[in-house]
C-alpha cells in the first residue's frame, strides 16, 4: 500500500489502515466487558465451548482441501534444483 500511495497522502493513508486494523480490536474488548458485567462466567464458557465446536465442525466439514503440485513439478523438484540427488538427501 505503501509504495502506491502518493507521498502526499501517504500519512491519512496509514492512519486510515491503522483504524481499519485495530478498531475491531477496540470492539471485541468494548464487547467482552459488557458481558463480563452482564453474563455469569459460567453462561460465557457454554457459549465459547459452543463457538469453538461450531467452529471446529465447519472446518472439518468444509474445510480446504490440500493443493496440487503444478504440472510437471515433483516433489523432489528443489533437489533437482541444488543439483542434489536421492543419495544425497538419505
């Protein structure tokens, strides 16, 4: 972002990702006082359990599957490129 930006905007611009990476952080922790105050810590831990199984569960169910290797590439391919042989890796 840095290197596209004019230099003349360049400090509104950092500002401004600044914002847009931290200020989730400032809301979850707003959030996260507000149910301390509100909720039993009893009540809290059932609903994060329940968050992380869900969570767990779709990454299983729909998680992503493992890339394929391009075309003509081995998996020895790096070896092939230090001038390296299947002895030498052994």
């Amino acid at each position: 972002m840095q290197t596209t930006t004019p230099n003349e905007l360049l400090g509104r611009i950092a500002a401004t990702a600044n914002t847009m990476i931290f200020a989730p952080t400032g809301l979850a922790i707003l959030a996260g006082t507000a149910m301390v105050a509100v909720l039993d810590y009893r009540v809290q831990l059932l609903a994060a359990g329940m968050l992380a199984l869900t969570t767990a569960l779709l990454l299983a169910l729909c998680g992503r599957t493992p890339a394929e290797p391009p075309e003509g590439l081995s998996t020895d391919h790096r070896l092939r490129e230090t001038g390296a042989s299947e002895k030498d890796r052994g």
